[in-house]
C-alpha cells in the first residue's frame, strides 16, 4: 500500500531555505530514484532525507496539493 512520506534535500546538499519538506507517495516497495514531490520537485533519493512523519518547514504547495486531494 502507497502512503505519504515527507522528503527533503539532506544536510549540506543545499542551502537551508531550499531544506523545505516536501511530500511523497512511498511505492509500496522499494525507494525510487528520485522522489517526485506533489509541487513537482524532484529529489534524488542518493540526496534526500525521508522521514515518516512531519520534519522541518512544510512546502506550502505541497500542502495546498495534498488538501485539494483529500477535499474530492
């Protein structure tokens, strides 16, 4: 079963502003080579840092994307 991760460039890749956390579907098995994010970033899974539950600054569009599905 596919469930939402939050994902996020790890220390020292890039600067702290772009250190948002994004969210993910999870595949059910496996880790993508990259994780596309619901605002459509992409993170190379070599660079990200995924966490199950909220971690740092939340990406406002990923939020808005995340709460227009839920509301359908």
């Amino acid at each position: 079963m596919n469930r939402t991760v939050a994902v996020r460039f790890a220390f020292g890749i890039v600067g702290e502003t772009r250190r948002e956390a994004h969210l993910a579907t999870a595949p059910g098995t496996g880790i993508p080579a990259a994780w596309l994010t619901f605002c459509g970033e992409e993170i190379p899974a070599h660079q990200a840092e995924v966490s199950e539950k909220p971690a740092g600054m939340p990406c406002v569009r990923c939020l808005a994307s995340a709460t227009r599905s839920i509301s359908r």
